[in-house]
C-alpha cells in the first residue's frame, strides 16, 4: 500500500511551533492579568472603588496570582515539552484566581470575568476539545457557584447575578468552540505553507541541480552583459573562467557580440563557434526570461560533439536495423549456396581444381554466414540474465568445451586460476560466454608471432579490493597504440576480411553484464583484454560490495 503522510494540521514541528507562540501569549496575558488584579486590591481606599470586602484577603489573592504569573513567564520555554499539562495546571489556577478575586471585589465582577474568558480561549488554542470544554464548564460552575454563595444583606440571591453568570458561561462555552476550530485552521494553513515552502524550496534545488548537470550550457545573462548565473557545463565551454569574471564581454568576445546581434536585429546566427582554445565548437540559442523581461536573457550553448555522437547513435541504430533486415535476406539463399557447395564436394567425379573452388565457396559461406550472426546480434541486443559463477571453474568449462569444438593444431590455450580459491562473479553465462569466445578467436587468430604457434591463455583472478577479472592473454606483436584506440569502434578492422563488429559486441555485451571491457598492452609483447565484472553482494556479516572506484582502480 503507498505510503500516507499524516494531515497538515498534525505536522508535529508545526503544532509545536505554534503552541510555544501561544504558550507566551497566555503566561504574559496571565502577568497583565495578575498585575490589574494586584492594581485593583492596593487601590487607594480614598477612591471608593472597587469596594473590597475583604481588603487583606484580596490582597493576598492578588500577590500569590501575580508570583504564579510571573513563574509561569519566567518558566516558559522551559515548560514547552509539558505544555498541555502546563497550560491545565494553570487554567485550573486562572478559574480559582477569578472566583477569588470576584468574591473579594464584588465591583469588578464583570471585567474579572471577562479577562478569563480570554484564558479559556488561549487554552482552547493548545488543548484538545474535551479538555478545553472541560475547563469552560469548570469556569461557568465557579462563576455560577459564587452567585449562589454570594448574598445580599437580606440573604436573598438576584436574578441578575444569576442571569449574568449564566450569559458568561454561555460565551465561555460560545469562546472555547471557536477558538478551538480556529486553532485547527490556523494549524492546517501554517502546515500547509510550511509544506508549500519547502516543495518550492525543494524544487528549486532539483531544478537548480538539473540545470547544473545538464548537457547544454546555459547562462544567465543581465543587460548590462555581466553573467548572474551559469551551469558546470556552459563554464567549461567558455574555458572555465574563474568566479570574478562576469563580463560576458571579456569571457567570450564571440558570445557577446552574437547576443548584442540577436537583441538588435532578432536574427539568430546557428553557425558553430569556439568559446576558447581547447573546447568543442559549440551553436549558440538565445531567449527570454520572460515575454516582458528585457533585462534578462538566457544563453543555450549546445555542444556540437554531443550532437555528432547522438546523430552517430542514430545512425548505427538505424544501420543495426537495416543490416539486420538485409542479413535475414541474404541467409535463406548462402544457406542454399552452402548445401549445394556440400553436396558437390561429396561427388567423385570432381578433379582438383573443381574441389579447390568448392572449398573456396564453402569457406567463404562459413565466413559470410559469420558476418551475418555478428549483424543479427548488433540488432538483438537481448537483456542479460545474470547469475553468481565461480570464475575459475568456468573458465575451466570453457576452455574444455572450446577444445572440443575446435582443432587448435599446435596452438595452446589454457587456464590458469586461483587454484582451490574461488573467483565468484556475476554475469550471464551464455552472453559471458559469447564475449570470452570472441576474445579466444581473435586472440588465436591474429595473437601470434610469424612462423609461430599462437599461446592463449584465460585467467580468472582477484584484482584489487577483491574484484573478480577475466583475462584473456597471449603472446603475439601486440596492437598498435593508434590501432589500440579504435579497436572497439563498430566496423572498425585492420583485417581484409574482418567485420569490425566481433570486438564492438563484446564490450556491450560486457556492459549489459555491468563489466567493462579493455585492452592492456603487455610488457615485452602480447596482448590482455581485461574482462572487470561485478562480485556478487555479500551477506550482512561481510564487508558491503565494492564501489565503481574500486572496481575501476583494479584495471590499472
């Protein structure tokens, strides 16, 4: 099931961080409270109000709310893990403190009153309901409970202090309701700005990082000509200039002069340009930031060598497809040539030249109908099934079923290993077996000194950090560095009758596998192509498989 986020209002960083703004509204609210009570209780008796009937009693009431309140305020961050108990503790002594402070200034009555219904509506803002409404029931009983207690000199309780005690505990009941809706909303909008916020924030970051790692340079660019922005690969088109440099005059006189040409007379000029010595040739495109923005201009520089290697994937794409439609032509007829060349060869009647040109003809099928499976490959491409081999015992396997099917004559080709140690890797064994085949034949083929039998050998062998390494070895002239560098081009060969596609195959076949494939010249003759494949993943209690780096430093 996906994954549900919990609702905007319980977002716990956001609650938090409106309790504590709440939390301090009511402890400092508390202190004016308790100050006014206090004002009230040491009030001059020659102002005949309020009139205290007790003024001792009032008095105390007064200090030991104010030490409360200025505890409380003092104690605020301190109190922000417990706020509700907190926030609780203190209604419970607000609701006390007014019933006091009715009883002893009987004048003040209302205003007390009203003071706490705004105690009770900053409590609703942090409580849950119930107890919000627990405690505007606790404050109507005490407002109620006074007007019963509270007596006239005739001993008779009035209507209207009844009536007004009731009205207060209607609002109270009327304030914390609404209070508490409103804390929900007010919650649910700051969560879902907060929320908004970092999406923007995070967008920004994942846009800034797309425009960082594409392809295209891209810059900004004010209308003063200074840069205010520009991606790695637009800096290092422009020949890697340092950060003070933003006149886009003096970092790419061509730039600047094309841009000032496209702003006065619209016109775009799609030539190929050089920013700077040592980077590829690049087609500038320009436009705005925004329909009515004129002050700012965004530069693309498309690097033309990414665009001859896409046109060039392409293009070997579209040849793989059409190479393929082709061989499967060609196949049904050099499957009749072949048959036809066979039957011939087994007549008695043919004199030596006539048998010389039939095994011409069926040397050349073999060597066509190759040429044809190396094309249907290029345009199969099938996805790897990988498995976990003990390198040294396949190759083993290998060399043996390759003997089998092939008369070496007095040309070697051995193993050599690790000995009892296994070299566990992981590739598919049928497209790893395609690829070391390829790497043989060549190897047998041309990796061989004039007058000479070829000797190849396959090792299997831990390279560096433990990485698993294939290697096929032998001990011709070796390959020309210039020659080297090219060797894994497609319909790249140096032999008449090669198709350049035996080698080309096998390093995508090795990447497919998450291998990589390289020639390595060997010291004092020969040649090695380094098959690097993947080891399998170790188990919780082993060290964690290897990185990229690691993989890639075994090859040097």
């Amino acid at each position: 099931m996906p994954h549900t986020a919990p609702p905007a209002f319980l977002n716990p960083r956001t609650t938090t961080e409106s309790a504590r703004h709440e939390l301090f509204f009511l402890n400092y609210f508390r202190l004016a409270q308790a100050l006014v009570y206090a004002g009230l209780a040491f009030s001059p008796p020659a102002l005949g109000w309020p009139r205290l009937g007790d003024a001792d009693f009032a008095r105390i009431v007064a200090l030991a709310y104010l030490a409360f309140a200025i505890i409380n305020a003092v104690m605020t961050r301190r109190a922000m893990p417990w706020t509700k108990l907190i926030t609780s503790a203190s209604l419970v002594v607000d609701i006390v403190a007014a019933v006091l402070a009715i009883g002893a200034m009987q004048d003040a009555r209302i205003g007390i009153a009203m003071m706490l219904a705004v105690n009770l509506a900053a409590g609703a803002l942090m409580l849950p309901l119930r107890l919000a409404l627990f405690f505007a029931a606790l404050a109507t009983l005490g407002m109620l409970g006074h007007s019963l207690v509270d007596t006239q000199t005739d001993n008779i309780i009035t209507d209207r202090q009844l009536l007004e005690s009731g009205l207060f505990g209607l609002a109270y009941f009327a304030i914390t309701m609404l209070c508490y809706v409103l804390s929900r909303q007010l919650r649910a909008t700051e969560a879902l700005a907060e929320q908004r916020s970092i999406d923007l924030a995070n967008l920004a970051q994942v846009n800034e990082l797309i425009i960082r790692r594409m392809k295209t340079g891209v810059l900004l660019v004010d209308d003063a000509n200074r840069i205010h922005q520009i991606n790695e690969s637009a800096w290092m088109l422009l020949g890697n200039p340092t950060a003070d440099q933003r006149d886009l005059g003096r970092v790419a006189p061509e730039l600047s002069r094309r841009l000032y040409h496209w702003i006065t007379s619209g016109k775009l000029d799609e030539t190929a340009t050089q920013l700077a010595d040592g980077v590829p040739e690049v087609v500038p495109r320009f436009s705005r930031l925004a329909p009515n923005d004129d002050s700012h201009v965004l530069i693309f520089l498309d690097d033309t060598s990414l665009l001859s290697r896409r046109a060039e994937e392409l293009t070997l794409s579209s040849l793989g497809r059409l190479s393929a439609s082709i061989a499967h032509e060609i196949r049904n007829p050099l499957a009749a040539i072949r048959y036809s060349a066979q039957l011939l060869a087994e007549s008695h009647d043919l004199g030596a030249t006539d048998q010389r040109m039939v095994e011409i003809i069926n040397n050349h099928c073999v060597r066509l109908n190759e040429i044809i499976e190396n094309i249907l490959q290029l345009s199969r491409r099938e996805r790897s099934r990988p498995e976990t081999l003990d390198l040294g015992r396949w190759a083993q396997d290998f060399v043996e079923e390759y003997r089998q099917g092939n008369d070496l004559g007095g040309d070697t080709l051995r193993v050599i290993s690790n000995g009892s140690e296994p070299v566990a890797a992981v590739a598919d064994p049928q497209q790893l077996q395609q690829v070391v085949w390829n790497l043989v034949q060549n190897a047998l083929r041309y990796g061989r000194m004039p007058g000479e039998p070829a000797r190849v050998m396959v090792v299997a062998r831990h390279g560096e950090h433990g990485v698993p390494i294939l290697e096929v070895i032998d001990r011709g002239p070796g390959i020309a560095p210039k020659v080297a560098a090219q060797i894994f081009e497609p319909f790249y060969t140096t032999h008449e009758y090669g198709t350049g596609l035996g080698l080309y195959l096998a390093r995508q076949m090795s990447e497919a596998n998450q291998a990589a494939l390289e020639y390595v010249r060997v010291a004092g003759g020969g040649s090695c192509f380094r098959l690097v494949l993947t080891p399998p993943a170790r188990g919780p209690g082993e060290l964690s498989q290897n990185t990229a780096e690691e993989r890639a430093s075994s090859r040097s």
